[in-house]
C-alpha cells in the first residue's frame, strides 16, 4: 500500500445500556476531525434503513417478532452497510461504530433461548473492527442514567446478563475501559487507543470477523 493509499481503522465501541457509547463516538469523531483525521460515525442498529425500521418498531414494542427472526434483522442491518464501511475505510475515514456484532451475539443470547454460537454464524464476513472498546459500567450506575427503562432490553436483569455474555468475546483486540469516569477523562482514554490504532493498521488489510 504506497503512502495515499493509507486505509482508515475500523474502531468499534461496546457496552451495556447507558454507558456512555453515543457520547463517546460523537466525542472522538470530533477530536479526530479537529485533528484533520477524517472520521466518522455509524450506529447499530442504524434505524434510517426499512430494516431499521422494523427494528426500531420492534426496540419500541410496536411489534412482536420470534428471536432468531429479530436477531437475523440485526444482523442483516450491519450487512447492508457493509459495502459502504468498506468503501469508507479503504478511502481512509475512519469509522467509529456505536454497537456492532458483538451486541447482536451478547442481546440475543441474553433471551437464553438462542444458542450463543447460533448467533455468531451471521455476522462472519463482515469487515472485522481493528479495536473494540468496551464501556463498563455497574448495573447501579446504568439504572441511574436518564431514559433507562424504555425499550425492550432495559431491565437490570437482563443487563446483567449482556454483561456476562461480553466476556466471552474479551481477547486481543477487545479493551475494557471504565464508563464511570468523566465524560472528557472518558474521551482522553479511548482517544488515545483510536490514535494508536490508526497508526498501527494504516497500512495493513481490513480482516473479516470470524466469531
Ligand atoms: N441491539 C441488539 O439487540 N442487537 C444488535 O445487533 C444491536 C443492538 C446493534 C438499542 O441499541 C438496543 O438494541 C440495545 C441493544 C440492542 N438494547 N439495550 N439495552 P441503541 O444503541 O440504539 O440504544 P441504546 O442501547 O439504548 O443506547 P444506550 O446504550 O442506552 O446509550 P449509550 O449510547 O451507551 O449512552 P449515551 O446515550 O451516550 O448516554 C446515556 C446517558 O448517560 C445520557 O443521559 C448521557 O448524558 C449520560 N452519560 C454519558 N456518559 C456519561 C458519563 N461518563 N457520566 C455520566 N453520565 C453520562
């Protein structure tokens, strides 16, 4: 890869409900582009598409629909960005990616009718995130924070149980930061690991997930 050929990274953050991760990719992408450094951001579930607007009907109790069906709609809402998350990054943007796979695995297992693996099968091939950051934060500190209890999902129990399931995706390119921090302190930490990571994939392909 010659020099103008640099690609972007591929950064994604996880966490349970409220942990801060909508406030954070708004927060980097700002720092980044003050830098100069084209980035920007994408949410799953991106609720703009059809896809994304059964999902939301069904987040908002609007509507019913069996697991693995709504799980597939998930999954099915990452692919259809998938070409323009490729055309991004290999253009040199990088992404900072509120939710990505590793939600629809831990949610839908969380329901504990749906085999873990089971969820994993959709989203091999998708464009592997070069970093994962996770936003820990207590049950207590989550239930704290504005408009938890909203949607589907936002009960204590169930968060506990999200929570167990993210660590068995904790390996090499998964950190864990703590969510509880200020949110500018919280800024600094993850800036500094989009920094390092841009640095180091810059010049290397963009893998494919395998979970
Ligand atoms: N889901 C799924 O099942 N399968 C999938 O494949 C995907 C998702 C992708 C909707 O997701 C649901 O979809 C979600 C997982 C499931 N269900 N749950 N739970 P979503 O991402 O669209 O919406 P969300 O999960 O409800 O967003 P969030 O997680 O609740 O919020 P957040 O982005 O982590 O936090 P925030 O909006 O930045 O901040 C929340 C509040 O805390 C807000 O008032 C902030 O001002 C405050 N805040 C933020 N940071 C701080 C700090 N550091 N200190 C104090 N207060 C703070």
């Amino acid at each position: 890869m010659t020099k103008s050929a640099m690609r972007g990274a591929l950064i994604v953050l996880e966490g349970c409900d409220r942990s801060g991760k909508t406030t954070q990719c708004a927060k980097l992408v700002e720092a980044l582009n003050g830098m100069k450094i084209p980035a920007k951001k994408i949410s799953f579930p991106d609720r703009s598409t059809p896809i994304g607007s059964l999902i939301n009907d069904y987040l908002s109790r609007k509507i019913e629909l069996p697991d693995r069906s709504v799980h597939l709609l998930f999954s099915a809402n990452r692919w259809e960005l998938e070409p323009e998350i490729r055309k991004q990054i290999e253009s040199g943007v990088t992404l900072i990616v509120d939710r990505y796979s590793y939600s629809g695995v831990v949610f839908t297992s969380a329901k504990q009718c749906v085999d873990f693996k089971w969820c994993c099968g959709p989203e091999n091939g998708l464009p592997k995130p070069d970093i994962v950051m996770f936003l820990k934060l207590s049950t207590g500190e989550m239930a704290k924070r504005s408009g938890f209890g909203d949607e589907r999902y936002e009960n204590i129990e169930f968060q506990n149980r999200v929570d167990i399931n993210y660590d068995k995706f904790k390996n090499d390119n998964f950190i864990q930061v703590d969510a509880a921090q200020d949110v500018s302190i919280l800024t600094d930490t993850l800036l500094e690991q989009v920094l390092k990571t841009i640095e180091t994939v810059k010049n290397q392909e963009l893998d494919d997930l395998v979970l």
